[in-house]
C-alpha cells in the first residue's frame, strides 16, 4: 500500500515538471514571434503622438477621444521591451493629433 503512494507523488511530479515546461516553451516561443517592443515618442510623452507595438505584429498610435471636446489621450508605450500596455491621461488644454496640448 506504501509503495502505492509513492507512485502517485512520483506521477504528480513528474505531471508537473511536464507542465511547467510546456509554459517555459509557449512563453518563448511567444517573445520570439512578437519581436522588442518600441514606441516612436520614446516613451511616456503625453504632448508628443507616438505609435507603440511589436516589431512583428500589432501597432497602436496614441489617441484622442472623448465627447464632445477631445479632452482625453490614450497613450501607448512599451515597459521594457518586451510588454505594451497603455495609460489614460486628461489633458487640461485639451488634446488634437493623439497628444495632449501644451
């Protein structure tokens, strides 16, 4: 019966190492294929446009929007170089041409 248990926590762990492995694999295999990130306005910059994306895939330009007046930018910018992500910024002098006015 002892050596019965034993079989089952060596089935876990070795189910586990299995699976474990297969995320380490997918993760970079994922990296390889998006290419660095990289934003064209270097970053953080609310009163410059700039286009942040993947070298190999998606692209996304920094935005205007709201109603009525455009008083709101979407900014894109990349963490590194391996993640794009994006911040919500209200610009006091309203925004025109995916940047805040100055």
């Amino acid at each position: 019966m002892k050596n019965k248990g034993i079989y089952i926590v060596l089935a876990v762990l070795v189910v586990l190492a299995l699976a474990f492995t297969i995320v380490e694999m997918t993760g970079q295999a994922i990296s390889s294929v998006k290419g660095a990130c990289n934003d064209t306005d270097n970053g953080d910059d609310k009163y410059l446009q700039g286009t942040a994306g993947y070298a190999n895939r998606d692209k996304f330009t920094d935005a205007c929007y709201g109603s009525g007046d455009a008083n709101w930018l979407k900014e894109y910018l990349c963490l590194g170089d391996a993640r794009l992500t994006s911040k919500r910024y209200h610009c006091d002098n309203g925004c025109a041409n995916g940047a805040c006015n100055k």
